[in-house]
C-alpha cells in the first residue's frame, strides 16, 4: 500500500535527477528495507517541517534509518558567490526546522542546510 504523499515529497522527475547521486545500499549486507527515494523524503520532511527525529510520521522509514542516511550522506561543496547569501537566507527561512537552533552538533546544522537546498535547487531543476 503506497502512503499518502506530502508537500515535501520529490516527484518521479525529481528523484530521476538525483537518484544516482544517492548512495546504494552497500553490497554482502541484509537487503535494504526502505527504498532510497522513501529515505529522502522523509529526510526532506524532517527539514521542511522542523519536527524531531523521533516524531517523523509512522509510514515513513524509522528515524534511525533516516539519521543513518542523513549522517552518511555529506560531499556537497560550497560556491564561492557572495552575492548569494542573503537570498539563500530567505529561502532557508521557509524551514521550521531554521528557527531555532535544534542541532548540538555544527555538522548537522550545515547537513540540514545542505539537505533544505537540495530540496530547493532539485524543484527548481524539475520545473515542476
């Protein structure tokens, strides 16, 4: 049974872009439970709506696999355009999970902001 789909969900054009960018399930291991694009939307949901890792929706994969995913997943580089600071701040506004400084750890403050940029930049990229 498919689940319902949420506003923070990539579309088949969306996740056509960037599935080979993420990492495959790594070979000899127990077969993967969760489909990667399943672990991307929840990782995308977790951005958009600013909840706790522990309190993602109950059809989506466990937290545990997603933090899992989201720790090993870093690799993006960062452009040296200054003029786009202050957009991308705004943009960056649009995520609860933004408005107060949750994270513990700097790491994962600039992995959720690498993850809320991918959601952004791939929307963009799908013109849908």
């Amino acid at each position: 049974m498919k689940r319902p789909s949420y506003p923070s969900d990539l579309s088949d054009g969306q996740w056509k872009r960037i599935e080979r960018l993420v990492p495959a399930p790594k070979l000899g291991g127990r077969p993967a439970k969760h489909d990667r694009l399943a672990i991307v939307n929840a990782i995308l949901y977790l951005v958009r709506t600013g909840c706790a890792w522990r309190l993602l929706p109950h059809d989506m994969p466990s937290w545990k696999t997603v933090y899992h995913y989201f720790r090993y997943v870093k690799g993006f580089k960062l452009l040296p355009r200054r003029w786009v600071v202050e957009r991308t701040f705004g943009w960056l506004g649009r995520h609860r999970r933004f408005s107060k400084d949750y994270q513990f750890l700097p790491a994962t403050s600039e992995a959720i902001i690498y993850v809320a940029m991918i959601g952004l930049m791939i929307r963009r990229l799908a013109q849908e």
